[in-house]
C-alpha cells in the first residue's frame, strides 16, 4: 500500500499498527528510501534481513534524540549535538543492558533530518531498525513505485516522491581519532571541522581529490601528476578539471613535460569540465585562483566546506594564487610546478595522515 505522507494521527496510527503487527515498511529519509521494523521484534528483524538478503551485517538503528543514552554509550557528544538529526550515522557501543535482535557490543544510530521521520519516531516511541530501500549491492530505489515493484509485499510504502541515492556518511565514534566507515552527504572536511583534528579512514575507502584551474591542460593536470608521485595510490583518488575548457583534450606539450621532470605523467590525461558530479565525487576540491573557488561554489554552495585554493590549504602564503603558464615559455611552466610543489607535500602528509594506525 502506498500512503502519501499526511499531517493526521489516523496517517501515523496506520503506520505503527502495521509495525507492532510485525509488517516491513518504506520510508523516506534525508538521504535515501529506507525498509523498517520495530527493531524490538525478533521475528520483524529476521524478515528483513531475508528481504534484504544479508546475513550477519547489524541494521542502523532510528531512535529519537532524547534517548540515545538509553541504547548506547555517549562519546564524541560535540559530533552527536552538531549533526543529529542530519544525515550521519555514528556507531557507539550499545548500552550493557539493552538486548536488541541482531544488535552486537555495537550499535549504529541514526535519526533523520525530516518532519515525517521524527514525528514518527516520537509517536512509536521506540526504536526502528532500517535499512536503504535495496537488495543488497543494488543501488538504493528512489521512488515508491520502484520500491513497490521490487518488494510488493510490504506493509506500507511511505511515498515522499523521488528521493536521491547519496547514503548518510557513517561515523565510528567508538576510536580515537573517530572513523569514517563509509563517505555519504556530509564531507569528511566538515566532520573534522566539528570534530578539530583529522579523522581515521576505513578499510578501503580513499580521499578523492579534486584540482581546478581553467583551461585543464597544465596548472590543475600538473598538480595531479605530482600529487601521484608522492601519495600511496590505495589512499587518494586524484582527478582534476575546468571552469572553462574543451573536454578531451590531451595536457599541453610543455605540461607533459614538466610532470615528467617530476616523475609524473600525464600522457593519458585529457580535459573535462567541472560539473556538479565532479563536486559530489570530491572530498576535497582544491583551486588555482579566487575566481576558480567562485565557480565551484557557484556550482554547489554546499562544496564551500570542502573547497580551497591550494595555496592556503594547511597553511598561509605570502601568495595565495598559483599564476597561470598558458602562452609562456617551460621556464614559466617549471616556475608553476615548483611554486606548487610545497602545497602538495603538505597535501600528501596531510592525506597518508588519516590512514595511520
């Protein structure tokens, strides 16, 4: 059954009668569209888990804020006050005296940032366990009618139109320094800014890094070419664009050459222009000059947390812009490189940093 979402008890009492009847439902998050059951019914859980097909791997759990000390152990409060409700996920251990099915010493929480969600959450007044509307490996669905065709024997399928695929990004708070287990809508670049020092990153997951000058055919390449030379590849993604440049074109010839000089390459590069999905991929934009941070965050204002030119990131100097070589000799290209190469030094120890045990 799909229900639009409606501001009525009768709406939200149909919805708790078909979880304490031990039914799955669809709701929509802040994030993606989410299957959930009382997370207190043993029976509901493992009917889920069947859905889902998977295993051992625990469910978040949706709780209202008021009571998160009832089902774990606070730590890291400042990163729990800042971003709950908001799309994060913050796994802490699980309080000693709480038994909840397919829940371990540890207890992934979550509480959305929508109306519908915390409404219901203070009506049930207990807690859900939800998972991302999908099969396990397919993408999240994004729609009640996709998710009604796919799982047509739910109980209720809470329609809030389409709905994106970007997961909440999921904090181990359980270590110190905190965990990133996995990316999602909030940047790591702001999580360590709420948090004030760096976090640790998971088992495989990289920094994605992003470069941007104009053209991309010598500052923004150079600077990926070198970064690659001073980086563990299995710990950054490096890719760079243009805020105004023709897509597919090779880095220029004295670009080539000067990345080489550097035991870089740059042989299989070719343009492309920035795009919001280059934006979103990145967990941390770096630019040339004033006016390439303007156009990023003309693209996506949200990217400001996450964005800096290169010059200033970690650091001041004297000269904040890095000038552009196009139309000049390989002297000035050279004078390029080596006027960034201190910024990626910092940049690669900043990066390995994360990954230290």
């Amino acid at each position: 059954m799909i229900m639009k979402i409606e501001d009525s008890e009768e709406f939200y009492k149909k919805i708790i009668e078909t979880l304490n009847n031990g039914r799955i439902i669809a709701i929509p998050t802040d994030t993606v569209y989410g299957l959930a059951v009382s997370a207190s019914d043993a029976a509901a859980v493992s009917k889920l888990q069947d859905l889902k097909k998977r295993e051992s791997k625990p469910f978040t759990i949706f709780v209202s804020k008021s009571i998160i000390n009832t089902y774990a152990v606070v730590v890291k409060k400042k990163i729990i006050d800042y971003f709950l409700p908001g799309p994060v996920t913050v796994i802490l251990r699980k309080s000693e005296e709480l038994a909840l099915p397919g829940i371990g010493e540890k207890i992934g929480i979550r509480i959305p940032q929508t109306e519908f969600v915390l409404r219901l959450l203070n009506v049930f007044q207990k807690p859900l366990a939800v998972t991302s509307a999908n099969v396990a490996g397919d993408e999240p669905l994004r729609t009640a009618s996709e998710i009604v065709a796919r799982f047509p024997d739910l109980g209720i399928v809470v329609d809030a139109g389409e709905i994106g695929t970007t997961a909440s990004t999921v904090l181990d708070l359980t270590t110190t320094p905190l965990t990133v287990l996995r990316k999602g809508k909030i940047p790591i670049l702001e999580v360590e800014k709420i948090y004030g020092r760096r976090v640790r990153m998971g088992p495989g997951l990289k920094v994605n890094v992003l470069f941007v000058c104009t053209g991309n055919s010598c500052r923004s390449p150079m600077a990926e070419a070198l970064l690659r030379t001073m980086i563990d590849p299995r710990h950054a993604e490096v890719r760079s664009a243009g805020t105004n440049t023709v897509a597919g074109q090779p880095a220029s010839a004295f670009a080539q050459q000067i990345a080489a000089e550097f035991k870089g390459s740059l042989g299989p590069h070719q343009s492309r222009e920035l795009s919001p999905d280059l934006i979103q991929w990145a967990d941390l934009i770096l630019v040339m000059q004033y006016k390439h941070y303007q156009a990023v965050t003309e693209f996506a204002p949200d990217a400001v947390a996450k964005t800096f030119l290169l010059k200033e990131y970690k650091h001041r100097s004297r000269n904040n812009e890095v000038s552009d070589p196009i139309g000049k000799d390989i002297d000035a290209y050279r004078d390029t490189a080596l006027d960034m190469y201190p910024s990626l030094k910092i940049l690669a120890r900043d990066i390995e940093k994360r990954y230290l045990k």
